[in-house]
C-alpha cells in the first residue's frame, strides 16, 4: 500500500511559509531608531542636515535620538532647527553626551526626552556675539521667551530655564519647584519668613549637571551611552498618540488615567545611523566662525601672488580652490550665496581686465575691488546672526589675508622658489650692462605702424622692421599709426599719431 505524499507536501509548504514570513515580517515589526548627529557649533550648514535627516527619518524610523555635544551657535539657527524638530511626528529624544550649551540647550530641551551622560552639563543659554560679548535686553528677551515656551510645550519646569538665559533672576527651590525671582520677588519672600536654597544667584546664569539637573527633574534619564539609553525606553501609544516613555513614567500616565500601551521595546531596536554628506560636511566647516574665514584668507592670498608672479601656478590652483571651497559651503547652506560668488567673480573680471587688458588703474579696478568686497560681505552676512557678528567674521578675514600677504611679501622673495617665478636680476650699468642700444637709439621721431594690440606691450613695424615696443600711456589698437617717442635701453615707447601728422604724411 502507497502513502500519499500530499499531505506531508502540504505541511512542508506550510511549514516553509512560516519560516519566511518569521524572517522578513518580524524584523519589520521591530522598532527602528534613528541617530542624529548634533555634535559641532549649530550653523547653517548644521540645520540643513538635521532638516534633511528629520525628512529621511520620517519615512524609515519610528523614533529619532540626537547625540549631542555642542558649544552652542547662532540664535536664528537654532530657531530653524527647533521648527523642524516640532514639525516631526517621531518621537525624539536628546542624548547630551558631554554638552548643550547656549543654543544647544534649547534645541535639547524641544525634544520630548532628554537624557544626560555622566558628567555632561546643560544651560548657559544667554545670547552673545562673536567676541562672546552678551548682547542687549532685546535679545535676551526674544530668547527667554523662546526657552521657556520650548520647555513648558514638553512639560518642563520654565523657570529653570529661563534661569539658564537671564542672569537677573535668582532660581530658588523651596518647598514647591524651583522658582525664578526677580530681586525684588526674593527678597520680599525672604522678609515673609520664606526659606530657600538658591539654586542660581543673580548676576549668573544656570548650568546643570546631569545629576543636578536629574535632582530638579528636569531631564528624564541618565545614560552613559546609546545602548543604556534604549534599553530605558519603550515605544508606547499614549491616548492614541505615539510617545517614548520609560516604565516609571509608563505608571505615572496610568496613574494619572492616561491609557499607555507598550509597542515596541527600544532595547533591541534597529540603529540607522543618518550621518552627513560630503556636501552638509563642507558646508558646516565653511560656516563656522573661525575655520570660513581662515579659508577665505588663504584664498585671497593665493590669489594675490597669482596676480603678482607671471603665468598660472599653484598659488593660484590654490587660491581659487579656497575660494571655492568657501563659496560652495555656503551656498549648500543657504543658496543666496550664490549672489554673493557672483559679485565676487564679478570683480576678479574687473580686476583681472584692469591688471591685463587697461593700462593704469581706474574705474574698472576700483569696480572690480567694490565688487569683490561687496561678495564677500554679502556671503558673511547670510551666514551670520547680526550684522556686527557679519562685520566681525568679514574683518577677520580681510586683516588675516593682509597680514599674511605682508608676511609673504617679506620672505617669499628671499626663497628659492620665488627667484625661479619671478626675474629679480637688476641690469645695471656698473655690471656690464649698456644704456640705450645704438640701432634703437636711432628710432625717436619715426613713425610706424602697431602690428598687434598695444595693452601696453606689443609689436609694431617701424622702419620696415618688426620692434618690440610700448605705448606710452593708452591702450593702442592693431594697425594704428604710431610714432616713437623715447628709448630706454631695449625698451622703445611709442604713442598713436595724431590724425594731422598722418594727413601731412600724406599729402
């Protein structure tokens, strides 16, 4: 008697259709978090990366985690940066690893969960220039208002924060939370009898280590690193919304009647790591305060001895590449840079007209030299929060690029590769050398005419014989009548004739 295979055929297919549903549906149902990085000064170039990962992120995780350790940045940055992490439907969680000071720490605290490494510190959030001035009442206000609408929006205690940028208020913790006081506020309350511990004098403005800042509540957890810090969390459904939470504050919800249902676990999510591009690199090192406007200088003074030694070489392929280098980051950042690149191109035409085309300087030199500096100005204007902080970054480039120029002047000639570039030898009389040769000397007073461009060199048929010459102060056109006016050595000046001397010849 045969056995039929069918049924042994059906439960092999079954048994293989649960295999590979278990292999390709149940990684899918796992969590997928992504990290990004927030880790050098918050620039223009740094709020492109983020909103892009954030859009990247939206569409492939369920959950975002910045890694933080940042010294700050431009105020109006940060303000984008916030806008984008608010516009994101993920759950997002701030993992300060060593630093969120300034405009760091209102961007961690527009998170939802804030976790802190040992050791780390958060606030110190006043607005300041470039030369770390603080900048007035205007300013401080905008960005109190700021901090403290960012941390009541995720349930945080506003006057800790305002304490981190206004340096008038005293943070006092009594019996209640901690409390921003004006000195008047304190020292009515302290005559009432009130007792405090002053967590922040007046005259300071707050910075919080993670266990301080773990002590007022402030921050949500601590974490050493990102493994620590996902096996905390859970991916949960709070009221139909989906939020991070960790199991304390799961009990806290459900306590309070809020309805929590676990997810997902983050402990063995799936890490997508949305790193920076070649292009978000560039642009946030051009944009930065310091390394930009090193750049810059470096430019101009390759550009500079191009302009001052013959041919094309590498100090040109050099400073043209600086240059570029600079414009392009910022125009990845922000693209009205390109306007600036353009007036700057602009005015090296001008410039380059003027040095190889037109004898003498004017107009299109001083054109080519507004033009310039005018690029250059307008590119660190887009890329600065002030128009002092603009003026500031601008004038550092210019004096560096000066300084080096008048470095370079003084010890480039010195140097062996100079004397290769540039013809130094001096023809002097005492070595040899004749004054005005004998068959040029006979030349003064004839005519000719000029056989290519004068600009102010050229050539020029005069005699019947083809001579080198010079005009003596205007640009000369090909085949125009020419006479010679003076001998220097081997060096013969002509000027055009004039249309009367041509009509007499003539006639």
């Amino acid at each position: 008697m045969r056995l039929s295979r069918r049924p042994f055929q059906r439960a092999l297919s079954i048994a293989v259709v649960h295999w590979l549903v278990a292999c390709v549906v149940a990684p899918a149902m796992g969590a997928t978090v992504a990290v990004i990085e927030i880790r050098s000064e918050i620039s223009k170039g740094l709020e492109r990366y983020i909103g892009r990962a954030l859009e990247e992120a939206e569409a492939a995780a369920d959950v975002v985690v910045f890694d933080m350790h940042t010294p700050g940045g431009r105020v109006d940055v940060m303000g984008d940066v916030i806008n984008h992490i608010f516009e994101s439907s993920l759950p997002t969680i701030t993992h300060v690893r060593t630093e969120a000071i300034s405009a760091g720490a209102i961007i961690a605290l527009a998170s939802d969960q804030i976790a802190m490494a040992p050791g780390s510190t958060i606030g110190d959030a006043a607005p300041v220039d470039q030369s770390g001035s603080e900048l007035g009442e205007k300013a401080v206000s905008y960005i109190r208002g700021k901090i403290r609408a960012t941390a009541e929006r995720n349930g945080r205690n506003p006057d800790i924060a305002e304490a981190m940028v206004d340096k008038n208020k005293v943070l006092v913790l009594g019996d209640g939370p901690a409390e921003a006081l004006t000195r008047r506020e304190h020292a009515e309350r302290r005559e009432a009898g009130e007792q405090f511990t002053i967590l922040s004098p007046r005259g300071e403005l707050l910075t919080l280590t993670t266990d301080e800042a773990m002590d007022l509540g402030f921050v949500e957890q601590r974490a050493d690193d990102l493994a620590e810090l996902l096996g905390a969390y859970d991916l949960v459904d709070a009221d139909g919304g989906r939020a991070v939470m960790t199991a304390a504050q799961q009990e806290q919800a459900e306590a309070a009647g809020v309805g929590v249902r676990v997810v997902e676990g983050l402990a063995d999510a799936t890490v997508l790591r949305l790193n920076r591009s070649l292009g978000e690199n560039l642009a946030i090192t051009v944009t930065s305060s310091i390394l930009g406007s090193l750049l810059l200088s470096i430019g101009m003074l390759g550009i500079f001895i191009e302009f001052r030694t013959p041919g094309f070489g590498v100090p040109g392929v050099l400073g043209l590449t600086c240059v570029a280098l600079f414009f392009g980051g910022h125009m990845i950042a922000d693209v009205t840079a390109s306007v600036g690149l353009l007036l700057f191109v602009g005015g090296l035409l001008l410039l380059a007209l003027e040095a190889f085309v037109i004898p003498g300087f004017g107009i299109a030199g001083l054109l080519g030299i507004a033009l310039s500096l005018g690029g250059l100005f307008f590119t660190f204007a887009g890329a600065a929060p002030t128009f002092g902080d603009a003026m500031a970054s601008f004038s550092i480039a210019m004096l560096t690029a000066v300084g080096l120029a008048i470095a370079v002047g003084f010890t480039l000639p010195k140097t062996r590769a100079w004397n290769r570039l540039v013809l130094s030898t001096s023809q002097s009389s005492g070595a040899g050398y004749q004054a005005p040769r004998a068959e040029l000397t006979g030349l003064i007073g004839q005519a000719g005419v000029a056989l290519t461009m004068l600009r102010p060199a050229g050539a020029a048929s005069i005699g019947g014989t083809r001579v080198d010459v010079v005009s003596d102060s205007e640009y000369v056109a090909k085949n125009t009548p020419v006479e010679v006016v003076q001998v220097e050595g081997s060096r013969v000046v002509v000027r055009p004739r004039s249309p009367e001397a041509n009509a007499g010849e003539a006639t």
